[in-house]
C-alpha cells in the first residue's frame, strides 16, 4: 500500500477508529490498577504500563497480520470480526479485575495481563484493518493506544453522550470484516468486480447493525419490563 495515498490514510483512520471503540475498558484498567498504588507511583504505572500495553499490541497484532496471509484465515478472521462488530451493539463491558499486588511490578503484571486477555478483538480488527501493512499497524497503535489510555474518560463519557459513536465503531468492524472476507483465496472467485464487491460490503454492514439494534432494542425493553415488574 503506497504511504500518504487515500487508501492508505483510510486504513490508518480505521484502525485508529477501531482502538477509540474497542479499548476504552482497557485504558479504564490501567486507570483502575494504578489507583491502588501510591500517587507517586500512579503516573509511573501508567507509563509503564500504556508502553507494555504498545509494545504487545504491536508484536501480536503483526503476527496476525502475517497469519491472515494463509488462505481461509482471512474469512475465518472475517467471520470473527462479524461477530465482534454486532457483540460491540449488545454489550457494555465492565472491567471486573482485581488489581491484587498492590507492588509496582505487579501492577505491570496485572496490567499486561488483563490488557492481552481484553485486547484480542482489537488485534484481530485492526490486523483486518491494517491490509497486510506493518507501517500502517505501528503507526495506528503507537497514535490510538495513548490516546485512549490518557483520554479514557474523554473517550467513555462521548460514548455514553453520543452512542451513536458505538453505532458507527460497529459498522466499521463490519466493514472491515467484509474487506477481509472477500479478499480470501477461498472467497475472491465470487467477487469479480468492485460493484460486487461493494454491494457485498453494505450489505453485511447494514445486517449486522439491524440486526444488532433489533436485538439490543428487544433485550433493553425486556430488562425495563423485569425491572417494572
């Protein structure tokens, strides 16, 4: 992919995109971890640990990507992110973790570990996203990952103000998946032309976000009603 064309900064806004929607928790529990430690010590760990947290994004996530190279990964990858895209609509995840250690080291531990356990959506998406580019990959995380970290309760409270930010974060994993379906060796023989292509893309796209919202809209008012009751 040739730098500073369209198609390149597309990516890379996908990805950043994509980190902003799907690692505020994580950003919450390197805020939560570091609150059971000595103020002195609170900006440390965060450092500390937004850098670890950087440096397993960047390892895992090339990894992936050099994965989603081998035929039939990219439309199980897909299928995955298709999931992940109409989880995102139904589910507000809460960070439930005990920080435990109340040590400096053991901080990092927690963080690095609960930050690898709660990031494989995002590696999963922005390896999708990135196309097979490892520039695009370093450049996204090394931009998203301290942004979120540091703004995370910027990030959270938009969220809650506008959920329609969920809404489009949802779509864009949609779309990404339906880029990697159709890009796959077992899949691209189906797709002769770019109209084909992109009649596919919208498709999946706005399946997953009815569907999804259907179903979000039918559990809230089942909810409401149990509580009524």
């Amino acid at each position: 992919m040739e730098i500073l064309s369209v198609e390149f900064f597309t990516a890379l806004m996908s990805i950043i995109f994509i980190d902003l929607v799907l690692a505020g928790d994580n950003a919450l529990l390197i805020g939560l971890v570091a609150k059971n430690l000595p103020r002195k010590q609170q900006k440390a760990i965060i450092i500390w640990g937004t850098a670890g947290a950087i440096a397993i994004r960047i390892a895992l996530t090339l990894i992936a990507v050099q994965l989603l190279q081998y035929d039939g990964l990219l439309l199980v990858g897909g299928i995955l992110l298709v999931y992940i895209s109409y989880k995102l609509l139904l589910t507000e995840e809460e960070v439930n973790v005990n920080p435990g250690k109340k040590t400096f080291l053991g901080a990092i531990g927690t963080i690095l570990l609960a930050d690898l356990l709660m990031g494989m959506d995002n590696i999963i998406a922005v390896a999708g996203a990135a196309q097979g580019d490892m520039l695009l990959v370093a450049i996204g995380l090394l931009i998203s990952i301290p942004i979120v970290v540091w703004g995370s309760t910027i990030v959270t409270r938009l969220m809650e103000r506008f959920p329609i930010i969920i809404v489009a974060g949802a779509a864009v994993l949609a779309w990404t998946a339906a880029k990697m379906i159709v890009k796959d060796a077992y899949v691209d023989q189906f797709f002769q032309t770019k109209t084909e292509i992109f009649t596919f893309e919208a498709i999946l796209v706005i399946i997953v976000i009815s569907i999804g919202l259907v179903v979000k809209g039918f559990t809230q008012r089942k909810k409401q009603t149990e509580e009524s009751v």
